[in-house]
C-alpha cells in the first residue's frame, strides 16, 4: 500500500494534467452465453470537443471526450457495479468525479438486471454479477493497450444496491442460502426476500459454483453503497473479512429496506478494524444515484406511478450535495 503522502501527491499531479475525461464502450465476448456491455472512464489530455452521455430528459449527464486517448501514466482502477435494474449510467456522476483525480473506472451492464435486460435465465445467476467484475478486470489487466495504463496493485470495487451485495462477495462476504431463506422467515422483507426467485436466491440454480466464495485478492478494497440482501451472507464469512471495507447508507428508508437491517448488518460483522461506516442521515436509497433535472419527478410519475422516489432526497437536502459529500467520504478511504 503506497504511503499517503505519496499517493496524493500522485494523484494530485494526475488530477492537474487530465483536462478531460475519456469515454468509451466496448462488448466484451470472452463468454457467448454472457455478453458483457461495458463502459469505461478515463484520464485524457485529449481537447477534442465534449460530446454529453448519460442525459436525458430527467436525468443529468456529464461530458466526455470519446474514444480519447489516455492520459500516458499508471492509473489506479475502480470497478463499478449498478443496482437492481439499473446500468452504468447511474454511477456515471462517481465515474467522472474519479477520472478527474486520476482514476481509470469500468463498469458493466449485469445480465439479467439491468435496465434494458430482464433475461430470467441470467438474473438467477446470482454468482455472475461479482464476475462480470472480475471478467473486465481479467480483460483490462490482459488487453495490450489498457494494461500499461492500469496499476494493478490498487483496484477498488464500488457498488450500490445490488451492486454494493456483488462487489462485498468479491471483498470476501459469502452468500447462505440457508441463513437467506431462514431471515426471509423471520423478516418476510418484500424488497429483498421478495427477490429471491427472480435472483436465484431461493433454490439451488443450474450452472452454481461448488464454491460460493468469490473473494478475489486483486480487489484491494471494497466500496458498498446502500445496498440489499446482507443477511444473505453467512456471519462467519464476514467475520473474516480482511480487506477494507466502507460502507455507506441511506437514513431515510423509503420502504422495507432499513440500513440497520442491511448496511448496518454489514457493519456489525465485519471486523470494526477492517470497515468503516456511515449513515447519510437525509440520503434516500436512490440519493447515490445521478442527478435530476427540476422537473424529473413529474415525468417519472407519468412514465410509471411511484417512479417519482426515484428522485426524492430527505427533506432540506440537496442530491448535489449528498454527492459532493459521498464523493469525499469514498475518495479519502480509496486514497488510504
């Protein structure tokens, strides 16, 4: 692990050089059956004109430089891992303010559960999500262009929601499917235990690991964002959880998903000197998401009644500056 002193001066320099932040996309096909679509963040001093990506009529996008060239120097890696449904456009906020410290960032769509796939064949992969992660990581470390840009020895996994239940398995957590289905009995959670067969959770899946650790010791610190389904892990495998581990939660339960129940579940477990955790008192679930455009809770409630949480923070706060102050708290414990 670099001295502190060393790795912000680092990225410090990093920062000042990198006027811009490259953008591109790519398939990655190294298994038929499980395409991946991944998105990639970068350092560039590239000038070419900005071009918006991730913006629509609710939601607020950033600009980028596509197909730049990167920025020559070894970058630390952050993967990022989306929620239930969504898709690297919902992360693209942390993406972009982590590119502009010198960071390299990749994130995959997750068959099955993202926004524009459903697929029941691959969301009951539940042990695929932590590696899609590992997948493009294995390309970025073996592809001739992107290896020489990436410092191996410093990768953090980030996720929020579903998200943040994948990238814990690769920080060592390990799912029971047991211990699952007896939580589920004593708290009937609609938003998590309702999820069970959708996500595999409830019964053993064709294709299952023998094993169901998933831990990979590249992954030199993990980033959990709010996220569901702690009580599906075993206790004993988060009692050994050695790598760092900040976890973040929402204060504001916006229905069946309390942080105590979850984040704090985590929190409990996990080796107090091996995590850090915080509550975000007046963060919703979906205050860790992009942000929205003034009128974007009207137009969610007409696409689909209830969307409109999506874009609820508590009352007298700002999603603006929920982001600036996540975004500090994971910056200052990736730098460490």
């Amino acid at each position: 692990m670099k001295p502190l002193i060393s790795l912000l001066l680092t990225l410090f320099s990093l920062n000042a050089l990198a006027n811009s932040v490259g953008f591109t996309q790519f398939e990655l096909g190294d298994e038929p059956n499980r395409p991946l679509h991944v998105t990639l963040w970068y350092p560039t001093t590239d000038n070419a004109p900005a071009t918006l990506v991730a913006d629509n009529i609710a939601f607020e996008g950033t600009r980028v430089v596509k197909e730049a060239k990167v920025m020559s120097a070894k970058h630390p890696l952050v993967l990022l891992s989306h929620g239930y449904r969504g898709s690297w456009r919902n992360l693209n906020w942390l993406a972009h303010k982590l590119v502009q410290e010198g960071y390299i960032v990749a994130a995959p769509d997750h068959p099955g559960t993202t926004t524009f796939d459903h697929s029941p064949s691959q969301s009951s992969q539940w042990w695929q999500r932590p590696r899609d992660l590992i997948r493009v990581l294995n390309y970025l470390e073996g592809n001739a262009v992107w290896k020489e840009s990436i410092a191996s020895d410093d990768v953090t996994a980030i996720g929020h929601s579903l998200g943040g239940w994948s990238v814990a398995q690769l920080g060592g957590a390990q799912f029971d499917r047991s211990a699952f289905n007896t939580q589920c009995k004593i708290h009937p959670n609609p938003r998590t235990c309702g999820l069970a067969k959708e996500l595999g959770l409830d019964a053993e899946q064709d294709g299952e690991p023998e094993s169901n650790d998933l831990a990979d010791h590249r992954i030199k610190r993990v980033v959990i964002l709010d996220l569901g389904l702690a009580r599906s892990f075993s206790t004993t495998s988060l009692n050994e959880i050695q790598q760092p581990s900040l976890i973040l939660a929402a204060g504001i339960d916006i229905g069946d998903l309390p942080q105590a129940m979850e984040s704090g579940y985590l929190a409990e477990h996990i080796p107090l000197e091996n995590r850090r955790y915080k509550v975000f008192e007046k963060a919703t679930h979906f205050s860790f998401m992009q942000l929205c455009k003034s009128n974007a809770i009207a137009i969610l409630e007409e696409e689909v009644p209830g969307d409109g949480v999506i874009c609820k923070d508590g009352i007298g706060s700002d999603r603006r500056a929920l982001h600036e102050a996540i975004y500090e708290d994971i910056a200052r414990f990736i730098r460490d």
